[in-house]
C-alpha cells in the first residue's frame, strides 16, 4: 500500500479519534464548569444559601447534619465536626472541634469553611456567632421521617453531590414505607417517651422521635406539647396513663428511671410490666440511622402489646 492509500485509510479513524477528544474536553469543561458555578439552595428551614461554588470545606456542628452530609456522598468534605459525631464510622476520623455546647471559633475561623452546617433545633448562640462571622450558614432540620430524604437531597445540591444524594434519598425512602407497612395495622399503644428524669424531659408532636412512636404504631402521651424537649410533672404523667414507658438513655441512668416509675403500681405501664430500656444513640441523635433504629424500637413496643394483652386476660 502507498503512503497516499495508508492516509486515506487512516484518515477515518484519525478524524474518529479527534471527534472522541472533542467530546472528552467538552464533557471535561461541562463537569469543571459545574464543579466551579455559584449555587443557591434551600436550607431546611427554608432559606437561601448561596456560595460561589458547591461546598467543598464543611463544618458540621451537630451529629445528626454530619451524618446527613455523607448520606448525601459528601462525608468526605466535612473538615471539621462536634463530639458525638460517629455516624457512619467513616465520621469518626473527622477531627473534633467542640460540642453541641461548646465550639472553638477560633479553630472554625482558621478552618476557614465554605460552609457550616448545624441543626436548627440547637443552640441558638451558636448559630448566632456564626451569622456574625459570615460564613454561609446551612440549618438541617428533620420533623419527620419522611423528611429524611429531601434533606438529604437539598446537601447534594449545596455540595454538588446530587447522583450520590439521590440513591441515598431513595434507599431511605423504601427503608421507611417498608417500616410504615410493617407496624401499620398494630393495635395503638400510648407512650411516654422519656429522655431525662429530675425533672422529668420527654418530647413533643414535632420532634423526630414523636414521629418513630406514629411509623411504629404508637402515639406519644405529650403530642400536643409544641416544645421539641419539654418537662413535665409526675402527676401529668399519671393523668395521661401511658400504656408503655420507655426510656431512652444509657442503661445506668435509664434503670434507675424506671425504677422511680414502679413507685405507682396502679399506672398501666407498670401493671404490664412495659417500662422499656431503650438504649441507642442513633434514637437521639436525629440523623438517617435514626429508621434502624426506628425498627429496633418497633419491635420492642411489639412485646409491649404482648404483654399488655397477657396482663389484660389475667
């Protein structure tokens, strides 16, 4: 074959070749473009966030918005967190700068963050000295399960994660209807769902874990209180009458609660023996592993309409 034969023959597939790196650079310069353009987005309590680009330095200052940034696939964007931050395992390697009480700004000041993400339920003053700061500030909030995967979406679009955020809103959202079709049909208990004692501290209508009582089939004694964590007496508990009393705290502490409630043998928690230890952090901190630990709580109060059917047929 002549030179002039070879080129023609090659030429098809120089022109191929060309073609692909056109599309390569093109799709390269798109993804860039993307990675560098200014974003707006919604934060839970429904204000905008705008930063010139997805958030790619994140300070988390609660557990459960570390565990929602890498349910939305950017775990590993979070530079800094608070203690108590240990969902999944991969957040435990993040380094510590403070707590839900206590933060170091001057370590969140050289950490120089795009963004600091916390819950709006939290300490005020917090997010107070944030604001004052100005660094973009993101506020989480999840009232409901169902919630749980919009949240986790809206950090995929702050952080540009949104193909990683999407699956993980979607794996969450099936985890729960299967829960809901679970505990549907279960005889409903009444519950106080107690979380310190001295005074005594339980959680109202709009708090997350009211909403894990509702999916398991289960309706906590104060509702109706607006609070997220209010008090409330003793006599106010023996008036409303729980069927079950659980305690979710660390079993030294949660034994002794209990304890004190066998002091009222004539409530119908203790007739039936349904004063439950429930010991689980990823119960209180708010975050996706909330729904395990949703199920694990479920079927605890199973056992509890057992024995108050056994206790009713004696």
């Amino acid at each position: 074959m002549n030179v002039q034969a070879m080129n023609e023959n090659l030429w098809p597939l120089r022109a191929a070749h060309a073609s692909c790196l056109a599309l390569i650079a093109a799709a390269a310069l798109e993804a860039c473009a993307a990675a560098n353009a200014a974003t707006t987005v919604l934060d839970d309590a429904g204000r905008a966030v705008s930063l010139p680009h997805p958030a790619r330095r994140i300070v988390s200052l609660a557990p459960s918005s570390t565990e929602l940034l890498f349910a939305a696939g950017a775990g590993d964007r979070v530079i800094a967190t608070v203690e108590f931050s240990d969902e999944p395992p991969a957040a435990r390697r993040v380094p510590r700068i403070g707590d839900s009480n206590a933060v170091d700004f001057e370590q969140l000041i050289v950490l120089h963050p795009d963004v600091v993400v916390l819950w709006s339920g939290g300490n005020p003053s917090q997010a107070a000295r944030v604001a004052s700061l100005h660094i973009p500030l993101y506020r989480e909030q999840v009232s409901a399960l169902a919630d749980l995967p919009a949240s986790v979406r809206r950090l995929g679009e702050l952080t540009g994660t949104q193909d990683r955020a999407a699956s993980s809103a979607a794996a969450l959202a099936a985890e729960l209807a299967a829960l809901r079709a679970r505990y549907s049909n279960r005889a409903p208990l009444s519950v106080l769902l107690q979380v310190w004692s001295h005074p005594i501290y339980t959680v109202g209508g709009t708090q997350l874990m009211s909403d894990s009582l509702r999916v398991c089939g289960a309706r906590n004694i104060f509702e109706d209180l607006t609070a997220l964590g209010p008090a409330v007496t003793v006599e106010a508990v023996l008036a409303r009458d729980p069927d079950v009393i659980v305690a979710a705290a660390p079993q030294s502490s949660a034994a002794e609660w209990l304890a004190e409630w066998r002091k009222f043998p004539h409530l119908k928690a203790v007739r039936a023996d349904n004063l439950i230890l429930f010991e689980d952090p990823r119960f209180v901190r708010l975050g996706p592993s909330v729904l395990p630990a949703t199920a694990a709580l479920c079927t605890a109060l199973d056992a509890a309409r057992a024995r108050r059917g056994a206790a009713a047929a004696r």
